[in-house]
C-alpha cells in the first residue's frame, strides 16, 4: 500500500513536470501528458503500472462529469441543444454502425457485433482536450459550448450502446425491439434517478446547518452518489451524474453559501487537474502493456488496423459535422433553427476537433477477459490495442493540427453581438446604476449622516461616470486605459502586501487578521488580472 502511495506522488510530480512543460511549448496539455506516459512506460519502476476499469469508472468519471456539468453554461446547452442532442444520439449510433461495417470487413473473424462494441468505445469524443486547445486561440464561445455540450451527453449515450453490444456479444443474441426499449427506459431513468438524488442534495444544503467545508465535501460525494445508485439500478450513471450535475449547477446561487462557492471553484479545479492528468498519464502507460497483449495478431497488423479505423472515424465525424450544416440550412426554410447558415469554416473545426480520452479508454478496459461461456472474450486484446492507437492519433495528430486549422479558417463569431470587453463595462455600468438606485430610494436620507455611506455613494458616481465615459470612447483607448489602470493597481496592491508583511513582524498585530488581508488583496489581484 506504501509503495503504490509513493509510486502515485511520483507520478503526480511528472504530471506537474509535464504540464509546465506543455505550457512553456504552448501545447495543450493531454498530448504532452500520453506522450510523457508513453515514453515513461520504458522506464523499470512505471513499466508494470495497468489501469483497473472500475477505478477509472468509479473514481475518475463522476467527478469529472459532474465538474463538467457545472462549467456547461445553461443558456448554451439550451440555445445549442438541437445539435448537442443530434450528435449526442443519432451521430454516436451512425458512428457505431459505420465502424462495425468498416471493422468487420476489414479484420478477419470479426463480427459485427464487435465492432459495434468498437464504435461504442470509440464513437465519443473528449471535451478537455479540445477546449484546452481551444482556450489558447481566438475561437468562437458557441463552438467551445457546443463541444463541451455534446462531451457531456455522447459519453452516456456511448456507454449505453457499449453496454447493449457487450450483452449482445457475450449472449449471442439481439433482439432489436426489446433493445430500444431498454435503451429508452434506461435514459430516462438515467435521467430521473440523477434529478432525485440531486433534489436530496439540494435539501440537504438548504435545510442542514452546514458550514463551507461541509459544503464543498457534499458537492465531492454528491456525483458518486448518483452514480452509484444509477448503476445499482442498471441504468445509465453517466446521465444521472450530467442531469443531476446540470440541476444543481442552475441552483448554486441557493445552493451554496459565497464561500463555499469561492473556496468550492479552487478544491474542484485542483481535483480535476489531477484526475484528468493521471488519465491521460495512464494512456501512455498501458499501451506497451496492451501491446504485449496482442497474441497471435501481429503488431504490424494491429497498427494498420488501429490507424485504418481511427482514418474512418475522423472523416465520419467530419462529414457528420458538415452534413449537419447542410441539413439545418435546409429545415431552416420550413421550422426555426439554432443556426440557419452555419457555413463551412465552423463545422470544419467542430468535426476536426473530436479526439478521444477518458471515456473510450474506460469502456474499452471494462470489456471483460471471458464469456458467460467461460471463454476467452473474442479479440479483446484487439479491440484494447485499436482503442488506443486511435485515441493516440487523434490526440496527437488532431490535436497538434487543430490550432493550426482554426487559424487558416479565420473563424468569426458571429453570434456575440457585442464585444466580450465592451459587455465588461456595459456590465459594470448596469451594476453601479441599479446600486444607486437602490441606495438614493431607501437610505437617500441618510447619506448625510453616515461618512462610509456618503463614501460609497461617491464611489459609485465616480464608477458610473468613468464607465459611461468609456463606452463612449474607441476600443483601442478604453484598452490602453485599462492596461495602464491595471498596471498601476496592481503596483498598489504589492505596496500593500509589503507593508502587511511588514506589521506581521511586529508582536502586537495578530498573524490571524494579516493573512485575512493579504487573502482580500488576493481577490483583488484575481478581478483585476482578469478585467484585461
């Protein structure tokens, strides 16, 4: 138990060895993080480290869907929800079935039974590299909401087909009508046991008297909670976690308290570095593992076979992105859609953007070593070994492509109407104004009588006029403004950190209250590092 301890603190140090290094190349970082395991599997201490599925299933997946689901913005999901729906269903069905054609063909004594089981394992794709990727350069928000939109939803409806395909292959029979009626039943109920456990949570926090650290310990049991019980019940945990993540994520504001939230947001970004980090990590380390897995098929043959499928799925998704242009241009004559003339440029990189990560690596180590029959699982290895060229191609090679495309697309965003700068100060504007109002109509009369009212009712002119002033002025100078306001604040804020560490030397000031300054200038500095 030791060693394995020891042995995860060292792999948790290459993960934040790795990560710096991916940001120094400006890569984003799962692609430096599977490469890094790939070349750390050749060294003797990591050379034996395999992945347990149920660790991956039961440990890493709810969080990191849960998290998901809170980050998904709720009016995007909405707005988006046709093409999020659409790739998340009938497009991760289309990809199954094209693989199993493409699979069975091409490998002998390959059923199409396997290789639907394949192309559930492999049909969905995996938001964070995409967005990590995405983050770094100039995209549209639409594109960066519809690809976490469709991850959150395409993992359950690919576990679900895995799920009906695994019996399929393990029984030897399907029957097609009673197969969608489960498939149905077990979304739905998917779905209702995650809103029921998430409105047991939400009592929980409304009712109890809990404090912030009882909170946030709440909301990290919470997605193990629905999932657990989904799964007791043999019915989707993916969808459990994502729907009751999603209803609690729209309550937050009641939900949690203003520290809980602050504190909450630092616990769960550090969670989901690590776990995501191990994951990928755990690519890159299993693959000489499954290579020595192979058997009888030879690994020339299992490399042509594994980049033969990952080629077919990419150019599936692509024409499934571009098709679904064409389509919506076209309904848009009869009924309303999200986006009556999405063009070209931004399904190009929405389809090249599909790489695979955590879920196809956790559906393809789940598939079990023999059959009901006591047999050896036909081609497991196989399937294990494809699953992973493919999510090493489409990692690295789209990946590292992908910023590359989106700059010679020159993709415009076309549906903020506003500029994200210009909506900051309209914001800020907005927010003074109300303040005032709210303050002249109740406590007007006081203002006179009370130097700290009188104070920030000054304040809030003094905001209003700037804000109003710079609405009006070009955005190029608004820009320089801020710089040199953001300059000069923080100059004045490290003025202020200095003198506190100062008076901490002294006895008669109480190291307690000067942390609880410096943790305030903190604040500052955060809001205003991210105002540019």
């Amino acid at each position: 138990m030791q060693s394995i301890f020891i042995q995860y603190i060292y792999l948790i140090s290459i993960i934040l060895g790795l990560v710096t290094i991916a940001d120094k190349l400006r890569l984003a970082y799962p692609i430096v993080l599977v490469l890094g395991g790939l070349a750390l599997s050749f060294v003797a201490p990591f050379s034996n480290i395999t992945i347990n599925p149920e660790l991956v299933f039961l440990i890493f997946l709810p969080p990191l869907l849960y998290e998901a689901a809170w980050q998904v913005s709720w009016k995007e999901f909405w707005k988006w929800r046709g093409i999020i729906i659409g790739f998340a269903f009938p497009i991760v069905i289309l990809t199954s079935c094209v693989i199993a054609v493409v699979s069975s063909a091409l490998i002998p004594g390959f059923t199409l039974a396997l290789g639907f089981l394949l192309g559930g394992i492999i049909s969905p794709p995996d938001a964070v590299s995409a967005t990590t990727i995405m983050r770094r350069v100039n995209v549209p928000k639409s594109l960066v909401s519809l690809i976490e939109g469709e991850s959150l939803l395409n993992d359950a409806s690919s576990l679900i087909v895995f799920r009906f395909a695994l019996a399929s292959v393990l029984t030897g029979r399907f029957q097609f009508q009673a197969a969608a009626i489960n498939f149905v039943v077990v979304i739905l109920m998917g779905i209702a046991i995650g809103l029921i456990a998430g409105l047991m949570f939400y009592a929980v926090h409304r009712l109890l008297p809990t404090t912030s650290s009882i909170e946030i310990v709440l909301t990290l049991i919470t997605p193990y909670c629905m999932y657990y019980f989904a799964e007791h019940f043999h019915v989707s945990g993916v969808l459990a976690v994502v729907s009751g993540g999603l209803f609690l994520s729209s309550k937050r504001d009641r939900l949690l308290s203003y520290r809980s939230r602050i504190e909450g947001v630092n616990v769960w970004n550090n969670l989901v570095f690590v776990l995501n980090g191990l994951i990928f990590l755990f690519i890159g380390l299993e693959l000489p593992f499954v290579i020595r897995q192979l058997g009888i098929i030879s690994l020339g043959s299992a490399i042509g076979y594994g980049s033969i499928i990952a080629f077919v799925l990419i150019v599936t998704r692509l024409l499934c992105t571009l098709g679904t242009s064409v389509l919506m241009k076209f309904m848009s004559r009869f009924i309303p859609v999200s986006d009556p003339n999405p063009g070209w440029r931004g399904p190009l990189v929405f389809g090249w953007a599909g790489m695979r990560g955590v879920v196809s690596l956790a559906s393809a180590l789940s598939v079990p070593i023999l059959t009901e029959a006591g047999q050896p699982f036909p081609y497991r290895d196989l399937i294990l070994f494809i699953t992973f060229i493919v999510i090493l191609i489409t990692l690295v090679f789209q990946g590292l492509t992908l910023p590359w495309l989106i700059r010679k697309v020159h993709l415009r965003d076309r549906f903020t109407l506003i500029p994200e700068q210009q909506q900051e100060i309209i914001i800020q504007k907005k927010l003074a104004q109300a303040s005032l109002r709210f303050l002249e109509e109740k406590y007007g009369a006081e203002r006179s009588r009370n130097e700290h009212l009188d104070n920030l009712f000054s304040k809030l002119e003094i905001d209003l006029k700037f804000f109003a002033r710079e609405l009006e002025e070009s955005n190029l100078v608004w820009q320089n403004s801020l710089k040199d306001y953001q300059s000069i604040y923080l100059e004045m804020l490290e003025r202020r950190r200095e003198l506190l560490n100062k008076m901490n030397r002294r006895a008669e000031f109480d190291e307690a209250l000067i942390r609880k300054y410096l943790s305030s200038i903190d604040l500052e500095e955060f809001k205003v590092r991210r105002i540019v």
